[in-house]
C-alpha cells in the first residue's frame, strides 16, 4: 500500500494518492490479484480505479513443457459517457524450447482512464499473436543456435476497422558460439490516420490517411562479457508517406571491475513530401559499483528536437539485506544561445524491511 501527498505549488494544488496491491499465490505457479487506485485534491472529482488480474501456470503441461494462461481487467470513474471506462484482456502462452507460441487479445474502452497511472493509447482492440522457433547446434564449431520469429500485432477500432497493422517477422537470427547474435527483421506496417498527425515541428500528416510501407531492420551486438562490447542497429525502408533512416550503436566499456560506461547514439533521417527531417540523440552512462554494498549510476542525455541535456545521479548504499538508502538528484538545461537551467531537483528513500 502506498499513500503520496503533494502540496499546492502555483497554479498546481495539492493532491493525495492511495494506491493499494494485493496478490495471493495458490497452486504452485499461479496466483490472483487485486489492485485498486484513488487521486483526489486537483480541483476535480476524485478519480478511482480498480482491477484484478490472474495467471495459471504449469510446467508439466505434457510431461515437463510449461503453458500460462493469464488476464487482466480494469475500470476507471468517473468514465466518459461514450464507450466506457474500461480495460481488458487474456493471453494464452506456451514459452518452450524448440517451440515458442504466444496469442494476446484485449480491449482498451474510449474512457479508460487511469488518473494514478498511464495509458498509450485508447479506443482500440488488440489482437497479438506470436511464435518462434529455435534450432540448436551441437558440433557446429561457430553456431550456437538459429532462430525464427513471428510477432504479429493488429490493433482495431471500437467499430473493427483495422488502424494499425505492426508485424515483426525476424527472418533470422543467428547466435554465434561466443553470444555474439546477428539478427534480420522484415517489418511490413499498416497505420490509418483518424486525425492530422504531427509528426515533427512544421510537419503534419493528413488525417483519414491509410499508410502501408516496408522496413528492414539489422542488428548485430557482441557478447556483453567483452571488455569492449558493442550493439548496432540499422532501419531502412519506407515509412508513412516517404522513408526514413534509423541509426542506432551503442559501445560498452568495462575498464575495470565494477564500472560500466556506455554510449549511445541514435540518428533517423526522415524523408517525406510533407517535410523532411532529422533527429539525433546521445546518451552517456556510468555505473560504478564500489563494493558489492554501494554504488553510484549515472546518465546524461541529450536531443536535437527539444535541445535539452538532462543530467541524473543515483547513489545507493544497501546498509543490510532489506534496509536500503537512495539519494537520487537529477538536474535538466535547455540549449538557446547558452545552457540554461530548466529544473533541478532531489530525493531521498530509506528502505527499512520488517520481518516477522
């Protein structure tokens, strides 16, 4: 259970936040669960949702392969008068090796909406099946394993009207002896445009537009036990109205035992009739682990669309097993002729465990 107050600031009053959890093991792999949320104090009516969930597990589902079958249901108050309030779904999943297949299926209601949390997107049906398949070498002295994988994603207005078509069919994947994986990903998507969508500053795509295009998509990484590690990621092909070019690299260091520093850069080059764009973003991570009772994580990022470098700093120090103590400060600027500050702001958490 948690309760959060926050006081008034500005033109920004003060709330309260209850959010309570409860789950309850039965079987040997399954439980039942419950949550239930309230925000009150923003001026409007007070805002509750409330849930409940459950999996049925077993790993002896035809001797010793493991099926799961699971579902969620929420609803939120006050729900909007057209299309509910409401949130569910089920999903059937049998994860085992040679043979991996999954299906998903759930509805999101036009007025869901979870005050205490969040939601990407409303008024939609999902339907998300999905299957792989791995061959395993034995003698090959430079193959680990092969795979192929299907994850296939359509998502349908409340009137069945297909909006948005996401499959992901991983022609190949390749895992070298060392864990050095090569990956080949076909992407045929589908999007429908209910409404003008910006995609950029100065650049809209048109509403009651059906786009279909292709992409590609490569990976290649090396094994993260390398002292110098590093993950690639190229996206290509057409996209919306035009195409667009993604880069994405990632280098890995490990200098020392217990430092990790990382840097990422990620580039999309987007060419459409509307408008043409680009976009780049950088990140930097240090992680330090001074013993295996305190340590320090970092990230600094920083991106061409909004020209803001934000800077955080978390320091954890575990005084025992169960008793922890935080202090995280995170510190934002924006790019204009200077760096100025946006915000800057701290916390701390002690973690005190009880056992009885």
């Amino acid at each position: 259970m948690l309760q959060v107050g926050t006081r008034d600031r500005s033109a920004a009053p003060g709330e309260q936040f209850t959010v309570a959890r409860t789950r309850r093991r039965f079987l040997a792999q399954s439980y039942i669960g419950a949550i239930y949320t309230h925000r009150a104090g923003d001026g409007g009516p007070d805002r509750q949702t409330a849930g409940a969930d459950f999996a049925l597990s077993t790993a002896r589902f035809r001797g010793a392969q493991v099926l799961e079958f699971s579902g969620f249901w929420l609803t939120t108050s006050p729900a909007a008068a057209a299309g509910g309030g409401s949130a569910y779904g089920l999903r059937l999943n049998y994860p085992n090796d040679p043979l991996n297949l999954r299906i998903a299926v759930s509805d999101v209601q036009p007025g869901y909406d979870p005050a205490s949390g969040f939601v990407d997107r409303r008024a939609y049906r999902r339907v998300n099946p999905g299957a792989r398949f791995i061959r395993h070498t034995s003698t090959n002295p430079i193959v680990r394993r092969y795979s192929f994988e299907a994850d296939l994603d359509w998502r349908f207005d409340p009137e069945g009207r297909l909006e948005t078509r996401r499959p992901d069919l991983q022609v190949l994947r390749v895992d070298l002896q060392p864990g050095d994986p090569f990956e080949f990903h076909v992407l045929p998507m589908l999007e429908r445009l209910p409404r003008p969508f910006t995609i950029f500053p100065g650049v809209t795509l048109p509403a009651a537009s059906v786009y279909t295009f292709l992409r590609r998509q490569y990976r290649y990484q090396t094994a993260g036990l390398r002292i110098v590690a590093v993950n690639g990621q190229v996206e290509e092909g057409s996209f919306y109205s035009g195409d667009r070019r993604q880069l994405t690299a990632t280098v890995t260091v490990r200098p020392r035992r217990g430092w990790l520093l990382a840097l990422t850069g990620d580039r999309n080059d987007v060419r459409l009739p509307e408008g043409r764009f680009t976009t780049t973003l950088w990140r930097a991570d240090a992680n330090t682990q001074f013993s295996p009772w305190i340590s320090l994580a970092q990230n600094l990022q920083y991106d061409t669309v909004t020209r803001a470098l934000g800077w955080q700093a978390r320091f954890r120090w575990i005084l025992k097993p169960g008793d922890d103590f935080y202090f995280v400060y995170t510190h934002n600027w924006i790019e204009t002729t200077t760096l100025a500050t946006l915000d800057h702001r701290a916390a701390a958490k002690i973690v005190k465990t009880l056992r009885f």
